[in-house]
C-alpha cells in the first residue's frame, strides 16, 4: 500500500518548469506570464476575453456579483450540493448581499423563484463527478433561458469533462454567459483561476477583483505553473480519463465519468486513512459513511487493472 495510486503528485515551481523563462513580471496582473495565460484561456474556450483570479471562489462570487448587477436581481439558482453552498462559508450573502436558491436541474423550469442567474456545475463532485449528457445540458440551459436569466458555468473540472460529454471545450463554454475554470485541480497548478465571457463582462470582472483583494501585484509563478499545466496536463487528460475506467472496473465501481470518482465504504474515517495508505489517500465523514474521491492522474498510469485489482482486495480484506 505504499505506492500511490489516487490523487497527483504536486511538484515545486521549479521542479515543474525547470528553469524560470526569461521573461518580464507581470505588474499587478498586467501583462507578463498572467497575459499570455488569460489570451489563451480565451482561445481555448472560444470566448472574447479571460480574466486570471487568485482562487476559484473569488472568481465565482465576482462573476455572480457582476451578471447580479447586471440583471438587477440577486437571486442565484444552483443544485443543492453546489460549492458556493456547501463550501463557501456563505459568502454569496455575506459579502454579495446575493441569495443563493436550491433548484435541481429538473426544477430549473419550474422554480417559482424569479432567479436572475442560474449556476451549472460540470461535473457534479458532490454527486460523485457526474456528468449532464449534452442534451441534459442544454435542456437546463434553454430551461432557464427561457426565463430571461443568464448562465454561469462553473467549470472547475471542465477540462477532463469534454471525453465525457463527447464535445470540444468551446462547444461547452458557448453554452454559457460565463465560465470559470481552475488551474490548480486537474491542471496541476499552483493555484489560479481564470473567468472567461465577453469583453465587457470581463472588463466588470477586472473591477470586481479588485474590490475582492485579488489584484496582487505579481502572479507570475502561478500563471506560469497554469500555462505549463495547459501545456503538458491537459493533453495527458484523455488518457486519465479513460484508464480512470479501467482502476474502477478493477474496484467493482460504477464506470467513472471523468478522472475522478466517489468511493463510500462503512467503518471510521481515520482507519480507512490509515489501512489505505497511499493507495486511496484520505477518508472523510460523509453521513454514515466514510469517502474519499479517487483522482487517476499520472501515479495511476502506472497501474495495470490487475494490480489495482490485488490492491483493492489486499484492502478490503483488512476492513
């Protein structure tokens, strides 16, 4: 059990780039490596502009202070298990004066609620990182269009999600207003976050994360860290994804949706930690039950079906 099977394997600056380019800082997020990362997050994901944000919760509660505004209406739809609920501390209404609503993708319609802004999270971690089909997708899109509200993406994980979805990462974020994607998660990175939309909504955003504290005066490692992720992770991504299958078939598992996935077993969170070692990494209380996410990154790769299969055995029956 001391060879690691769940989760990536963070690396220093340094040791990740090798030797620092050459090139200029940038000044409080102004040009330089931040620059350079921001046109290409746009070019990626189709959109007019992108925005680098210090963390992924900022970059949400700027985006729905700014469509808030916007649409002169603080009421946020979302599912009742997503991050702004459930990890935030309830920032939306404490610093936003906004009132986040729980409505699950088929009560989008339905709500009697009149929401100005609906969020989508893709994948659903709480869920087990489960994917929409692409028609579920857009149903909920259109559903809440219908409405005269906007949609926001919450795309944290939305890099790993186009095998799943069967489409390219623009087709995804043009069915979205706005975007938000991490860099520090699937990418590798050392933190970050990138808002991504029009010229305009990113232009608000840029005052909004200011008014945040998230205009530091430098952020190149990070930014270098992400393009670097952007670079060498996410092509690697497809490979993840599907051997991601192969370690949860070898688990008796459902068939993962992504590179990641849920994993509930009975017994104290603490010695599961402790039985698992490296090979599933940290359990956690969740209801009656212990869970850890299972993360297939490059450590996995090295993994036949077969070996994960003796390991998950050698495992349980120690339980």
């Amino acid at each position: 059990m001391n060879r690691q099977l769940s989760g990536v394997t963070k690396r220093t600056l340094l040791e990740t780039l090798g030797p620092v380019p050459d090139v200029d800082p940038d000044r409080y997020g102004d040009g330089g490596p931040v620059g350079a990362l921001e046109t290409r997050v746009a070019q990626l994901l189709g959109t007019e502009a992108a925005l680098f944000v210090p963390t992924g919760t900022m970059a949400q509660q700027i985006a729905l202070k700014c469509w808030a505004d916007r649409t002169h209406n603080p009421i946020v739809a979302m599912h009742p298990q997503a991050h702004p609920i459930t990890h935030e501390d309830d920032a939306l209404t404490v610093l936003s004066g906004l009132r986040p609503i729980k409505v699950g993708n088929d009560e989008v319609a339905t709500c009697p609620e009149p929401f100005g802004t609906l969020l989508v999270e893709v994948p659903d971690r709480e869920a087990g990182f489960i994917l929409p089909t692409r028609d579920e997708l857009t149903s909920v899109v259109d559903a809440a269009r219908e409405r005269d509200a906007v949609v926001h993406l919450d795309g944290a994980r939305l890099w790993e999600s186009t095998y799943g979805l069967g489409k390219p990462l623009e087709e995804i974020a043009g069915l979205f207003d706005s975007v938000y994607v991490s860099f520090y998660k699937s990418l590798e990175g050392i933190s970050g976050a990138a808002l991504a939309g029009t010229q305009d909504f990113v232009d608000q955003a840029r005052v909004w994360r200011h008014r945040y504290g998230g205009m530091l005066f430098q952020q190149w490692p990070a930014a270098l860290s992400a393009l670097h992720g952007l670079d060498t992770v996410l092509p690697r991504l497809g490979s993840y994804v599907a051997h991601a299958k192969v370690v949860a078939e070898a688990m008796g598992q459902p068939e993962p949706h992504t590179h990641q996935f849920s994993l509930h077993l009975p017994g104290d969170p603490a010695r599961l930690t402790e039985l698992s070692g490296k090979f599933l990494g940290k359990f956690w209380r969740d209801g009656r039950l212990a869970k850890t996410e299972v993360t297939v990154a490059g450590p996995a790769l090295e993994w036949t079906g077969e070996e994960v299969r003796e390991a998950w055995q050698h495992f349980t029956g120690l339980l």
